[in-house]
C-alpha cells in the first residue's frame, strides 16, 4: 500500500481516538454531576474542547459550533455552582 494510504489511516486513527477520549470525558462528568461534584464540569469542558478538533478536522462546523456551545455552557454551570445562594438572583 501507498504512502497515501498509510496517511489516511493515520489520521482516522487519531480522529477516532480522539473522539474515544472525549466520550470518556463526558460520560465520567456526567456521572459526577449527578453527586454533585463540582469538577465534573471541567471534565465536560475539556471532553467538549477534545470534541472540537475532530470536529475542525472533517470540516463538520455545524458539530464545532454545538461543542463550543457546550463547552460555554458548562463553563456557565461551573461558574454558577461555584456561587453562594445569596450571590444568585432569582
């Protein structure tokens, strides 16, 4: 087989890893989310930002912009649970 191929295999391989490391990430920080762990949302913020790179990679923007969306979001939530209750307006 060609250099090309070689190549092609290559970079599936690492799209695919990547997106193994990123659902990881994910389902580990939703899992703490439901004990209300604090962290967890770092977790989903780098699993997010994991995401984003295959995302650029096979040009899939409409992907790339829901995990940047996420990843905004989570940061919302891990902001908001850092707040004391008085801090919150209702």
């Amino acid at each position: 087989m060609g250099r090309g191929h070689s190549a092609a295999i290559e970079g599936w391989a690492m799209t695919d890893y990547l997106g193994w490391v990123g659902n990881v990430l994910l389902l580990t920080g939703a899992y703490f989310i439901g004990y209300r762990h604090r962290h967890a949302f770092l977790l989903i913020i780098l699993g997010e930002a994991i995401w984003c790179v295959p995302s650029f990679m096979t040009e899939r923007y409409d992907m790339l912009f829901i995990c940047i969306f996420a990843m905004g979001m989570a940061m919302r939530n891990w902001w908001m649970w850092g707040l004391d209750s008085s801090e919150l307006s209702v």
